[in-house]
C-alpha cells in the first residue's frame, strides 16, 4: 500500500461511500445520506445509473449540498465535466470511461477514482495519474450476484501492481477494514454497509 497524496490535500478517508441507485423519492434518498454523514463518512461516490441526465445532476446539486454540511468529499459517477460544472470534489470512472481516457480528465485539485478488475486497467489508472483505484469483487455481493470474486489472496495479487491507493470493493464493511489493509488495501468501499446509519468509530 504506497499512497503519494499532494501535499496541500487532506489524507483520503478510508471508508468510501458508493451510493445505491435513489429511486424516485430523492428527499428519502438524501436524508438517508445525511444519516451516513452523520454517522462518520467522509468520502461519497454518487452512483446512479438509473437516472437521466438532468434527473441526476439535479440529485447532485442536493447530495453535494448535503456533504458540504459534513465536510465530506463528493465524487460523481459521471462525465467528468459535470464535476467542474457543480463543483464536486472528483470524479470516479466507470470501467468505459477510463478505458476512453487519454489523459487525466480533471485538474489536479480535484480527485480521480477508477474502477479497476484488472491489471490492464490499473496500469490505465495510472496512465491518466488518477488519484485512487477501487479493485474489485473481493467478496461475494449482493449488488453483483454474478461476479466471480477475486477472494484477499486474488485481490493481494492485484493491488501489487500499482502504487495508487486502492479500495477494496465487493462484500465489504467496516469489520472488514483491518484485514483488507493487511493485504495492501488503502481502505474499503461499498454499499449497503455504509449506507445503513451506524456510527464507524
């Protein structure tokens, strides 16, 4: 685990928020947020892929205001520009977004997080000089039923080849912080477990 932050920035949380998709009832989506917040999460990708465009930036809008009041970190699961256009903390690439990069999509005060499955694409990341990586499934999840996960020694293997901080994904939760750093992750990210009100620390 080798983590070369700027110097002008504040160490990257090591729990990572990855929203599940808001459905139609946005005030409930973003009350159950500021539970998280309140709850100790400081760093938050807004994932929604079941939105249109404007229904998602118009969610943005509110989930952005919502981390301000917390001082947690804001990554879009979007185009990139929509992060200059909010003026949101960064911005994580799916896997087509960063296999269509050729070069570092934001300015360099802002974050760049992948999503990485393989070799192929950590060297991608590191390619673009992106901030953070998320490797991916670890463990069995209930979002991805059908991915055949890496298991620790499988994701171990991986995180290797790259000196970026990397997020271990799929089945995780705050338990699970310990062990995911003893086998060269930076922190855990996921869904329902950081999603559920329950102070962290």
């Amino acid at each position: 685990m080798t983590v070369d932050m700027k110097s002008s920035r504040a160490p990257l949380a090591t729990l990572y928020l990855v929203t599940p998709e808001p459905g139609a009832r946005f005030a409930e989506f973003v009350r159950q947020l500021e539970n998280s917040l309140a709850a100790g999460i400081r760093l938050v990708q807004f994932r929604a892929k079941t939105l249109d465009p404007a229904s998602y930036k118009e969610l943005a809008t509110d989930v952005l205001a919502c981390c301000r009041r917390h001082d947690a970190l804001l990554l879009l699961n979007a185009a990139p520009e929509l992060v200059d256009e909010l003026g949101a903390d960064g911005v994580h690439l799916d896997g087509t977004r960063l296999a269509a990069c050729r070069n570092r999509p934001l300015a360099p005060d802002k974050l760049v997080c992948a999503a990485c499955h393989t070799v192929e694409q950590l060297r991608q990341a590191e390619a673009i000089y992106a901030d953070m990586v998320t490797l991916s499934p670890v463990l069995a999840t209930a979002s991805h039923p059908d991915g055949e996960p890496l298991g620790w020694k499988g994701f171990a293997d991986l995180a290797k080849h790259t000196r970026l901080p990397v997020y271990a994904l799929g089945g995780m939760s705050r338990q699970l912080l310990a062990c995911a750093q003893e086998n060269g992750a930076y922190g855990v990210a996921g869904i329902h477990a950081f999603w559920d009100g329950l102070r962290f620390h």
